[in-house]
C-alpha cells in the first residue's frame, strides 16, 4: 500500500464546472464534475473511509481482468423518507454467477453483502437516488490473466448519487453499430465483467462520433443483440418484442421486470426470439432498458423514425409503473424494493 498521498478531487464540487474548479490548465470538458465523494466505501468486510481506500500502483489494470461488478439503484421516496434498493437479491445472484464465470468464490453470503448495503447506504446517509457498485477481484497482485482457481475475491462496494430519469421523458437517437456483440465463447456477456465493457466502449464512441446518443449492437448472426449498456425491446403490432438470453445480452434484471409488467399489467404479449435490424426500423416503438439507462424511448434508428419519433404510450405507461414501482409508491411487488430506512 503506497503511503504517497494522492491528489484527490476536492470532497464536493456541487455542480461546478471543469473550468470554474480546473487547477490542471486543462481545456474544459464543459460538463458538470461528479458530487463529492461519499464517506465510506465498504471492503471486504470493512466500512473503509473513502480516501483510505488505496490499492497499489501495480495492480492498476491486472486485477480488472478478472473482476465482475453489478450497478444497483435505490431510488428515495420524499413522501415516506425512505430508500428502496431496487432487487437487490437479483443483483446479488447475477453477481454471484458472474464470479462463479470467473470461477472465483465469495467469503461472503448473500445476506452478509445485503447488510453490507444497508450499513453502507446508511453510514453515507444516502437520501436520494443513488446508484451501488459492488465489485468483486483477485487482490493480491496477481497478474489477471494467471489461471487463479476457486479462490475468494476482494469485494468492493461503492455508493454515489445518481437522479433518476424517469420523471422526465427523454427520446434517444441510436445507430446499428459496426462492431459485433461479443460471444459466449470469447467473453461470456452474461457475465457482468469489467473487460466487457471494452465491446460497449467501442460501440458507445462510435455512435458518439457519429451524433447519436446509443449504439445497438448486432451478434455474429448479425441478429439485435442490445445496446450498448441496455437491453433492448420493440413493439410491433401490439407484441412486445426482446433478444433472448442466447442472443449475446447480459441477463439483464431491468428486462425481466419491464417482460413482467408488460404480461400483466399491460396485457401485452411478450415474445423472446431473434430480431432483424430492419425490425427495429419498422417497428411502432422500440426502447431500451437497464439500471443505468432505466426505461428511455429510441426515437428513431439509423435515422429511420420509429413510430412518430416520440415516446410511444406503451412505453409512455411501463415507464410511469416502472417509476411508481421503484419507488416504493405502489406496493403490488414490494419484494422487488428492500427498504433500507
Ligand atoms: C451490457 C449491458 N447489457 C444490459 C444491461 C441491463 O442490465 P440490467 O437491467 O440488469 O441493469 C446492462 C446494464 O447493466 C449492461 O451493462
């Protein structure tokens, strides 16, 4: 553990711009900096104050080849002054799958890292929306592409506020990407691995450099894969339509909700098949879905309309139940929400 002291951001930043606290001389990125960092971190069993939380310079990029994480989201409800962790037992199971991919084991239970998000997300006096991080490794510096089997990881779990989306209704612009989803049999995507996102960079800079605000990417097959960092469905003639879990997606936990509410709440038919990237130009809506992104309407593809290229009413209304969901405001599927005040 290196005892230099790092140059650290300053604790907050509320809103300040790169060029309004730049002390580099650097040209400005123009966007607002992150709020200030939380208290404490939790690892491994321990509440770590975050600025105490330091790894060697030397396991820099070795222990990301190895290492599985989640992103979680507790939403707050200002009415009943209380966080729920939206389904956090999936997040747990994904992860835990993720490590077993990895063939790396856990010294602690899925009911150990539960108290350990409640005890965080309370030791930062979380009260807002916020978005959780654990992330699971092989410490000790050993170098990541080692065979290192059945050995206990290094477990990280990290908070920061994140505001929802879902109050505003946001129209996003996709491009087909380029690049190909990877394979199962080259880096399994239904493991939750750091070295995935390689494949999501490079479509997300794509669609960046080319003006659109997410990439869809095809499989091999050359059928929908997902997006970026988002599972994808479309609405055609009143069915709903998503890749299914052999098409290259992550087993994305936000898909299996949005199926749920579609089938019952909605009465929409939901089918799981392949899907043509010429389906998404047809198709009366299309929209993308995850903890990240949420539940965000695509406007049109590769510059082809979808629908009217606004939000649709299927999407309109899965994304209101969505929001009174997670936030603890209608309690039909209070077992997807763990309270944490
Ligand atoms: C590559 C990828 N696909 C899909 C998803 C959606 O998964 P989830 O709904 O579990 O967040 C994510 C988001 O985490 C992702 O990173």
């Amino acid at each position: 553990m290196t005892e230099q002291k790092l140059d650290r951001q300053p604790k907050s930043t509320t809103g300040k711009t790169d060029t309004e606290k730049s002390a580099t001389g650097k040209p400005s990125t123009g966007k607002p900096r992150p709020e200030g960092n939380p208290n404490f971190l939790w690892r491994s069993g321990e509440m770590v104050e975050w600025d105490k939380a330091t790894v060697h310079l030397s396991d820099l990029a070795w222990s990301a080849i190895s290492a599985v994480f989640e992103g979680v989201r507790a939403y707050w409800n200002p009415e009943s002054e209380q966080l729920y962790i939206f389904h956090l037992e999936a997040h747990l199971k994904r992860l835990f799958q993720s490590m077993k991919i990895m063939r790396m084991t856990s010294s602690f239970s899925k009911d150990e890292l539960t108290a350990a998000f409640l005890q965080l997300l309370k030791a930062n006096e979380c009260k807002g929306d916020t978005y959780l991080q654990p992330l699971a490794y092989f410490g000790g510096g050993v170098p990541g592409y080692m065979a290192i089997l059945e050995q206990p990881g290094e477990i990280v779990i990290t908070t920061r506020a994140a505001a929802s989306g879902l109050d505003e209704a946001k129209v996003v612009h996709c491009n087909v990407s380029s690049w190909s989803r990877i394979t199962d049999n080259v880096m399994p995507p239904r493991a939750k691995a750091i070295t995935n996102y390689q494949n999501s960079r490079y479509v997300s800079t794509e669609s960046f450099i080319n003006g659109y605000d997410f990439g869809i990417i095809l499989n091999p097959n050359g059928k929908v894969s997902e997006a970026a960092y988002a599972c994808i469905f479309l609405i055609r003639d009143g069915v709903a339509i998503t890749p299914p879990l052999n098409a290259g997606i992550l087993e994305s936990i936000t898909r299996e909700a949005l199926k749920d509410l579609l089938a019952k709440e909605m009465d929409i038919q939901v089918i799981e098949r392949d899907v043509d990237r010429t389906e998404l130009y047809l198709a009366d809506e299309v929209f993308i879905c995850g903890t990240a992104v949420e539940v965000q309407s695509v406007g049109s593809v590769d510059r082809y309309k979808v629908g009217d290229g606004e939000q649709g009413p299927v999407v309109s209304c899965l994304r209101k139940l969505f929001r009174d969901l997670v936030r603890g405001k209608d309690l039909t599927r209070a077992g997807w929400c763990t309270p944490v005040y």
